[in-house]
C-alpha cells in the first residue's frame, strides 16, 4: 500500500481509531477529521489518495462534503468513499448515485477492511 495517504472523516471515536489502526498496520498513512468541515480542509491542503467519507457527521452531511470537494478544482480528483451503517436496501445505489465512488458498510470487516480500500485507491475515480 507503499504509504498511500488516506483520509478518514469520521465522527465516531471508536471507529475512527480503529479503521485508523487498520489502515496504518497495513502500511498506509492515515489523516483523521471528526466533521466534514475539517475533512474539507484536509483533503485541500493534503491532497490524500483516497478519502472515506462518514455520511452523518456533526456539521454537514458527507454527501454535502463530497459535493465541496467536487466543486473545488484541488480535490476533485480523489476518489471518495461513502462509509456508513445505513445498510438498508437501494443505499448503495443511491449513495452511488450520489457521486460516491465506492461504498464501505459499518461494522467493517476487520479482515478485509484493509484490502477493500486498497482496491478502491487503485480503481480511483469513477467518472474523472
Ligand atoms: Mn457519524
């Protein structure tokens, strides 16, 4: 995973540490925000490989953060991956649709966390 950068934007303690300890013990380098406007922040000034975007967040809802960094010419490059506990049918599709390039649903597997997010590093954006 050669320290690709991730950022992860996620408001829950728990599962920001350990998605964080995940990712660093397989060789990625992580960046950490609890809301979506520190997530924007990061994501302009660190330029990261890849962002996992928690969708309900303190201040703005990740959809509305992905569309942020959309928007901004910097950023609009990095594939972003909605990561959420809603798992109710037609939420992948929709969270797709929404312009998310890839889904990650909590609880994560711990065992394959790691390798899903590699893959979507390497897939990158869908719709450049
Ligand atoms: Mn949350």
């Amino acid at each position: 995973m050669d320290g690709a950068v991730i950022l992860i934007v996620e408001d829950n303690e728990k599962s920001l540490k350990l998605v964080r300890d995940l990712l660093q013990h397989k060789g990625f380098r992580t960046l950490e925000a609890t809301t979506g406007a520190a997530g924007v922040a990061l994501a302009r000034a660190h330029r990261p490989d890849l962002v996992l975007m928690d969708i309900q967040l303190p201040d703005i809802k990740g959809s509305e953060a992905l569309a942020i960094l959309r928007a901004d010419h910097t950023t609009v490059g990095i594939p972003v991956v909605a990561f959420t506990a809603s798992a109710m049918a037609g939420d992948r599709e929709r969270l797709l649709a929404t312009g998310f390039d890839g889904y990650l649903a909590k609880p994560i597997d711990i065992k394959i966390f790691p390798e899903q997010v590699e893959q979507y590093r390497r897939q990158g954006r869908r719709e450049p």
